[in-house]
C-alpha cells in the first residue's frame, strides 16, 4: 500500500533520526495520537523512552514544540543530545548570560528551532506567553507531570499556573508524561491540566532489566564493597536516610580509593550542581546521596543502586531503583535490610499527630517489610504492588522472574529443630541465671559468643548455651528468632523493652522434641559466581568482546572530554555493545546499530571503525 503523502513516514525517522529500529511499547500510538492533534496522557516507567513520545513530533508537526520541565541542569543535557541528533533546539532559563538569552529570543523570533524547554515558571510570565502566542507553537509537552499534584511524590506549585495553556492556546495539543502510576496522581493530572478528554497509554511497569535483591545489613561497609567489586568502574548511586550518612560512607568509600561524593539538601545548589555534574560525567563513580538527589537524574547508564536504609514506601522504592538502567542494560537493585530501621520508623510514626497521616504511613511501613521479608519473586511482589500482573510477551501469568535474590536463592521451607532449641534454651538459661528477660540482641551475643559489656556484668559467658551458635551468622540468628515470634514459641513483649519470653508452646516444643520447619534465611553475602551469570543472563546482557568494547569506550571518553559533554551524548554504552558484538567494518554495517542515526554516522562513523579495526586485526 502507498504511504499517503500527508502522513509521515515515523517508522523512517526513527530510523534515521534516533538510529533506533523499532518503537519501544506504547510510543507509537502517543506519537500517532499527537500527529492526529489530540491531547496524550503517557505514563511510562523510566527508561521507557518519554522523550522520543514528544521529540518525534517536534519534528515533524509544524511549529515549535515547547517542552515544560522543572529542572534547569536536565535541560541542558537533553539540548545536548538533540543537537547530536541534529535537531535545532534550545532554552531560556536564568543560568544564560543576558548575550546569550537575546540571541535565542532573536532565534526564536527567526523561527530557527523545533524545540524550547522552559521552566513552569518561566512559561506562564505575561511576556513569555505573549511571545510564544507568536512563535506558532505546535504542541507542549508536559514533562515529570506529576509534579502538579499534590497526590504525587514531587508536588511544586509552580505547575498548577500550567492550566493557563488550554486557555491561551485551546487547539495546541498537550501531552503530559509520568512515570508515576497511581491513579490519583493521572486524574489529578487531566483536571489540572484541563486537558481534552486525552487518549491515556499506560505502559508496564515492569523493568525487566532490573534485577532486585534484599540482603540483611548485617557489615553494611563490606556488603557495600562487595557490590562495588561486582561493578568495577560502573556507575552507582547509594542512597541513605541521613545526611550524616551519606558522609560517612563517602569517607570510607574515598579512604578505599573509591570515587564517591555524597549528596544532600545541606549543600548548596552550586556544589550539589557541580557533583551532580562530576556524576554524569564519570569523574566520580558512586554518588552516595539521600532523596535530594532524584528526578534530575536522566544518566543512562547507572548500574547498581543500593539503599543503605529502608526506603519510605515500596513507590518511593521503584522511583529510586528505576534510576538504574536506563539504557536497557542490567542494572542490580540491592536493599540493605535491617528489622531495627523498621522498628525505629515505627517509632517515629507513632508520634504523628494526625490519626490518618498516622494510618497512611503504618500501612506504607508494613507493606514495606512484607516485600522485604516476603519469600516470592521480588518483581512479582513490586508489579503487584502497582496493580498489576507479571506476564510474558504471550501474555502468560508468572510467578518468577529468575533474576530477583528469591528466584535465585529461593527461600524454601528448612528444618529449624536445631537452631530453635538453642534459641529457646538460652532465652530460658539466661532467665535462669539472672532473674530477669533480655532482648533479641543480647539473646544473639550469648549464642555467638560475643565478649559484650553486658554479658561480662551478667556473666553470661558462663552459660552452657555461651558461644554454641558460632555456626549461624547474627543476622541469621534474628531471622531464627523472627520465625519463632511468628510461630508463638517465644513472645517479645512490646510493654518490657521487648524482652523475649518462651511462651508455654514454646516450652511444650521442648520438652517434647518436637520438629519445626522455618524459612530459609536470605543470604547476607554476595552472589556466587554462577548465580550472578544467571542474573546477568536474566536481565538481557550479552557476550561482546570486551577489547572492542574498551577501545569504543576510550574513543567516547576523548570525544566527550573535547566537547565538555557526557559520554552518553556521544552515544550509549548499549550502543558500544551492539558494536563489540558486531565488529561492523563499513559505513552500511554501522547503521544497522541501534543509537546510531544518519548523524552520529556521518560524524562519527570514521572514528568508530577505526576504533573497531584497530583491535580486530589480531591473529585468528
Ligand atoms: P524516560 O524519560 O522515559 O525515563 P528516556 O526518554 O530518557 O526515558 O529514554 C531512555 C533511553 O531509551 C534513552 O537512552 C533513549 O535513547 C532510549 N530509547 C528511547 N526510545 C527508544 C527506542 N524506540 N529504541 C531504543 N532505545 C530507545
Ligand atoms: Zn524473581
């Protein structure tokens, strides 16, 4: 069938433009829908592929496309990586000199760009949409559309003063694009926006490239360095609760030699500007930051991220986590837990004032620690979490992913007779000897035979049960405890400082002799060998040579230092694979590599064949 010559041949651009082959799910239909000149409501999770929904049209409707984004440092890399695609754009914010400002205004003005960020603020000034009412705007695209409810994670008020579009300029379509799920946060967004009854896409939220891991946080500093070691040189990011911590393991990440800087709301904006910008750059490796550092982060490459702390909810979580991989390479989410943060947030939301705020926040902890001491598959406990199923391309339902910590290590029923007998003797023996119950903590120290203050003073290390638990780790021996709390053997008594007593079946269970089964503790360690291939293997990486891929990676590294721009810019690591693993040797080869558009081809295909050769010579 003929193309009909009034509709765009988008297949081709992408082809030739993005240097990408295929559309990722839901954005053909959101770039058909904008061409067709109706509002889009797109959510899609990170990494989904939101820019392109908008960029696309912008370059093929007529007149300006006017991108809303709320953070000056992100627009400056997305013009970057549009003038690598060849696609005039540009923005006005208050980092511009005032020559520099004119000369846009003048380009504008000349009708010389495709494409304008701005900040919320900055669109809705009287002078800005006057102005804009005569540049001939197209579309505007609405990006982190979240942030104009108060329902989402990032409310800023400067976003509500958007509803003036629809009245300023009622036939110019509108997409507004999210990675937040929530129904509350879409209504609110189509109200505020006033948009047209849009047409809504709603992509999965699964991140099949992500893999998932929740390990107790039993050495945190040495759980921490074995992560490290399992990404040599890649980028990271460790997020912590406190600002004090984000110091702390910045400290001892630097004293290994570690390229870290930690990052918090109690830095000023230039020093949080400018490691942010050390980050993207690769001049630092690991950012170890609190929340602070968050939506701004469109680095494509991050490829762990680590929480040192329990995050605030399972959304919080996926927000986080979603910072990794988003070039579609695997990136590993790992969760340092400790059942101790979960007791001290529970102290702190027992102080809320407001009876809801109270219920809201409860609800969000306990659905927290039930993923992290869940035993199914992690990403079917996440994808549940947001609604929705687990399912292959056929549309199959499945219960396993095969590259979360309880695929890989599922956490099957054992025989915990042994491990419950010690623990129910020394809880008793210690009650025994003293006349009074302790806590968990000390009840671990006498069963592994800690040299503690306390079990000096109570002379504990003379107990038979002192030191009989040296084949279980300490967080195993919590675990232990946690199972028979669950099963009733043994009461922790919330009124007493928590001190553990063996209830009556717990005493029956003894003298009896009875067998129990209890789950399997997770691992505190690192993944064996073969277990990390899995994951890899799971999360969609390939075999490419690595020579090849190290040389690309230096030719980049030049190019991006000459130009003062991010790696990335230049082009992705997936794409660095894609040509490690097909060795092209012609210009023609090149363009069948997904992220190499006409332009990047003409620019840099020399210097990437050349790359290529210069390693692909040796002797067969
Ligand atoms: P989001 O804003 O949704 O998190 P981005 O727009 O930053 O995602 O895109 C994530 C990455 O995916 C980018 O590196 C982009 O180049 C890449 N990408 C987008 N669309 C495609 C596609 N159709 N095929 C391959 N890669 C794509
Ligand atoms: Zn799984």
């Amino acid at each position: 069938m003929p193309v009909q010559s009034d509709r765009p041949d988008i297949d081709a651009i992408l082809r030739k433009q993005f240097g990408f082959a295929t559309f990722r799910p839901h954005q053909r239909q959101i770039v058909e829908g904008l061409l067709a000149g109706d509002d889009v409501l797109a959510i899609l999770p990170t990494g989904g592929g939101k820019s392109l929904c908008y960029q696309l049209p912008a370059i093929v409707r007529p007149g300006l496309t006017v991108v809303v984004s709320p953070l000056i440092a992100l627009m400056k890399d997305q013009v970057d990586n549009l003038d690598e695609l060849g696609v005039p754009a540009t923005f006005l914010n208050s980092s511009l000199p005032p020559d520099e400002y004119n000369r846009r205004w003048r380009d504008l003005n000349r009708r010389e760009y495709r494409i304008l960020y701005l900040a919320p603020e900055r669109l809705v000034n009287a002078e800005m949409l006057g102005a804009l009412q005569g540049w001939d705007v197209g579309l505007f695209a609405i990006d982190e559309a979240h942030c104009i409810s108060e329902w989402g994670h990032d409310f800023r008020k400067e976003y509500r003063e958007l509803s003036v579009l629809r009245d300023r300029f009622p036939g110019v379509p509108l997409v507004a694009l999210t990675a937040t799920a929530t129904e509350r946060v879409r209504n609110d967004i189509v109200a505020q926006l006033r948009m047209r009854p849009p047409r809504v896409h709603i992509a999965s939220f699964n991140r099949p490239n992500l893999s998932y891991r929740v390990v107790p946080r039993n050495a945190p500093m040495k759980q921490i360095q074995g992560i490290l070691a399992d990404h040599p040189g890649e980028s990271g990011i460790i997020y912590c609760m406190t600002r004090r911590r984000t110091e702390e393991i910045e400290e001892a990440l630097t004293r290994q030699g570690i390229a870290a800087r930690a990052y918090h709301a109690g830095l000023d904006a230039d020093e949080r500007g400018r490691r942010q910008d050390m980050f993207l750059k690769d001049r630092i490796q690991v950012m170890v930051a609190t929340v602070a550092f968050g939506m701004g982060i469109h680095k494509p490459d991050v490829r762990f991220v680590v929480h040192h702390d329990l995050p605030k909810n399972i959304e919080s979580y996926y927000q986080e986590t979603g910072r990794a991989g988003r070039d579609g390479l695997p990136g590993e989410c790992v969760l340092l837990y400790s059942g101790g943060d979960a007791v001290r947030i529970r102290r702190l939301i027992d102080e809320i004032g407001d009876e809801h705020e109270r219920s809201v926040a409860r609800a969000h902890l306990s659905k927290l620690t039930e993923f992290c001491e869940g035993t199914r598959c992690r990403r079917v406990q996440l994808l549940q979490y947001f609604g929705e199923t687990y399912c292959n391309g056929d549309g199959e339902v499945l219960q396993v992913c095969g590259a979360c910590d309880n695929c890989l290590n599922p956490r099957e029923r054992i025989d915990g007779t042994r491990p419950a007998q010690m623990l129910l003797s020394c809880i008793l023996r210690v009650r025994q000897k003293s006349g009074f119950g302790v806590g968990l903590q000390h009840v671990v120290d006498v069963l592994c035979g800690a040299d503690t203050e306390k079990v000096r003073r109570w002379g504990h290390q003379g107990l038979s049960t002192f030191g009989i638990g040296s084949e279980h780790s300490r967080s195993e021996w919590t675990h232990f405890a946690r199972e028979l709390i669950r099963l009733g053997l043994v009461r922790q008594d919330a009124e007493a400082f928590n001190v553990l007593e063996v209830t009556e079946a717990g005493r029956l269970f003894l003298k009896a002799r009875e067998r129990i089964e209890v789950d399997r503790p997770m691992m505190t360690g690192r993944l064996s060998r073969e277990k990390r291939e899995q994951q890899k293997k799971m999360t969609g990486a390939v075999a490419y040579d690595q020579e090849v891929f190290g040389r690309l990676r230096d030719w980049r590294k030049r190019l991006a230092a000459e130009r003062g721009v991010p790696a990335y810019v230049i082009c992705h690591d997936s794409t660095l694979q894609a040509i490690a693993v097909e060795k092209p040797s012609t210009l023609a080869d090149l363009s069948r590599i997904p992220g190499l558009g006409e332009r990047k081809i003409a620019a840099y295909g020399e210097g990437i064949l050349t790359a290529v050769r210069s390693l692909g010579t040796g002797p067969a």
